[in-house]
C-alpha cells in the first residue's frame, strides 16, 4: 500500500512540490535495510537519564544560532538536539522549530569494523528513519570521507520526504549525515533543514474554525531556499565539533 502511494506520488506531486537538483532521486528505504546492530546509539538496552544540560557531553560543539533543546544519554549512548528555540520535549518529535534548522548528535559504543559505504549508509538510514524519514534522496556516489580536526569523517548529503497515509501531509527538506569514529565511542550527528510543508486545509466556510486557524490553513507552504543554511549547519559542525 505504502509503496503503491508512492508511486501515486512520484508521478503526481502536490503542487510546488520542490524540484530536486541534478543527480539526486527519490527512493524508498525499508526498515528491514537496517540490522537492529545499527540502531544500538539510539536503543541501547537499558534506561538512559534525561539531559538537563550540556555540561556532561562526551564532545562540544559550537553553534551560533541553535541551543540545547532535550537530550538523554550517559558515558556510553546518548543523543542531544540542538534548535533555535529549545522546547524541552522529549516526547513530541514532530513539534520542532525549523527556522535555523536543527542538529541532532548521537553517541554509542565504538564498534569494530570495516567502514565501507555500505556500512556508513546503513548507520545513515538508522539515524533519518527515527527522525526524518524513509524517503530519500540521495547521489549515485552516497558517502564522501572528509577531515574534521585530523579524524577520519564520513559524510552524506540527501534530501528527506515526508508524508501522511492519505498523503495529503508532506514535508521536504534537506538533510546532511556525518559518522565520526572515534577509539571508545562513536558519534552520528545529522543536519537538518525543511523547505516545503503541505497541510491539509480546513473548510474556510465552517463558523466553528477562528481567524488565526483560517489563516494557518494554507494549503502549501514554501520556504526560503535552505541549501545555503544546511551549509550553514555542516560549517558548525566541521568546523567546531570536538571529541572531548
């Protein structure tokens, strides 16, 4: 069902549907892409405590415009949001403030192992198919290795859609992965900006529904083009990210 609404959608996108820059191309991830192996950063096996700040963080990392938000985690797994406006909830995933988009690092267990690319992709969709989404975009070549202060890095650029079962709600926006190995543990940071929203609209005629909501009701909504502020994002954490 799933799989035959995207295909509905693929050829009959919403309006102003973002078109996406030469080659890149949407394709749908399963969750049986990823062996659960992959998922340990984020569901270890036992309670993690709540993250009231940053001071006992396994790394640091500078960034002008996004703050702390919620996080858990201890020495050895864990994960911390950063955004714009820090909401402090860990419940809600989808409640989030896009305007200066957001950072997620993760931190798990270092793990022994060859780092081919097919390994980094699967830790990549672990980390976008919590949070984002199964629907992405991605060039042929997926994972660059690049340097963040002298450690071997590997990064990933794509785009993620999201949409609702009746696909009357989607989001698109941009998304940049990062793996960094390190001798006792290993961290996945993903940055990430959104571009396009399309909701579903409210009968404008109902005398039930007040002004503020009429004028929120907007079928689609596009943003400013956020290409510049994913690189934004991938700039504070290549250039600040720290290993403690």
């Amino acid at each position: 069902m799933v799989f035959l609404l995207f295909c509905a959608l693929g050829f009959n996108t919403p309006p102003n549907f973002p078109q996406l820059p030469a080659g890149y191309e949407w394709k749908e991830y399963s969750s049986y892409d990823v062996p659960r192996e992959y998922c340990e950063a984020y569901l270890p096996g036992y309670k993690l405590p709540v993250l009231t700040d940053s001071s006992c963080l396994p790394y640091t990392i500078e960034l002008k415009d996004l703050k702390f938000d919620v996080g858990k985690g201890d020495s050895l797994y864990g994960w911390v949001r950063y955004t714009a406006n820090p909401r402090g909830d860990l419940y809600n995933l989808y409640d989030r403030d896009w305007r200066k988009g957001i950072i997620q690092v993760d931190w798990g267990v270092h793990k022994e192992q060859e780092l081919t690319p097919e390994a980094i992709m699967k830790y990549f969709l672990a980390a976008t198919g919590i949070d984002y989404s199964r629907i992405l975009a991605l060039k042929e070549k997926k994972v660059e290795q690049i340097s963040i202060a002298d450690r071997t890095v590997y990064r990933v650029r794509s785009f993620w859609w999201h949409y609702g079962c009746d696909g009357g709600y989607q989001e698109v926006g941009a998304l940049t992965f990062y793996f960094i190995p390190g001798k006792r543990l290993d961290y996945l940071i993903c940055c990430a900006t959104r571009f396009y929203t399309r909701t579903p609209s409210f009968d404008q005629n109902q005398c039930d529904v007040d002004e503020p909501v009429k004028q929120l009701s907007k079928y689609e909504r596009l943003y400013p083009d956020r290409i510049e502020q994913i690189r934004e994002l991938e700039r504070a954490v290549e250039e600040s990210f720290r290993v403690k």
